[in-house]
C-alpha cells in the first residue's frame, strides 16, 4: 500500500487549516463525506473508476477498491486534478 501527500504543510497550524480545507472538500464535492466526530478522514465516493477516497489531515490518502493498479492510478490524477481546480492542493 502506498501513500501519497495531498499537501506539502507539515506544522500545527497547518494541521488545522488542513483540517478546514477537509471541510471544504466536503462542501464543494459530490459524494463527498466529512464528519469528523465520527470518523477523522473525509470519505469521497469517486463514481469513475469507482474507487473510494479518504483523505486526512496529516496529508495522507488512501484509496481503495481498484480494480487493477492502473484504476488505482488514474483515480489518483483525477482527485489531484479536482483538488487543484478548487484550490484545495498546496
């Protein structure tokens, strides 16, 4: 399993603003879940490839339920260029 950054701020204030910007995603993304008293990730349900998202405020992303590694990486450019477009990606 790999990891990848969505972000390159490490401190604790970034933390919180990361923590904000999750909220965002929230906001601004369909199929997008971010309730944080119940889990501490944003869920984000992506419909093609149809792979699962949940992204952290530490940065880290897990994506799960590709078919094949290239889904996998294909389901990642897309997130990346989605989170980009809002300005979400820094």
């Amino acid at each position: 399993m790999k990891t990848v950054p969505w972000h390159k701020k490490m401190s604790k204030k970034g933390v919180k603003k990361r923590a904000r910007d999750l909220e965002m995603v929230g906001e601004v993304m369909d199929n997008a879940m971010y309730e944080p008293e119940q889990f501490p990730g944003l869920i984000y349900r992506m419909t093609e490839p149809k792979v699962v998202f949940l992204l952290f405020s530490s940065g880290k992303i897990v994506i799960t339920g590709g078919k094949s590694e290239k889904e996998v990486k294909q389901a990642a450019e897309k997130i990346r260029a989605i989170l980009k477009d809002h300005e979400l990606m820094y």
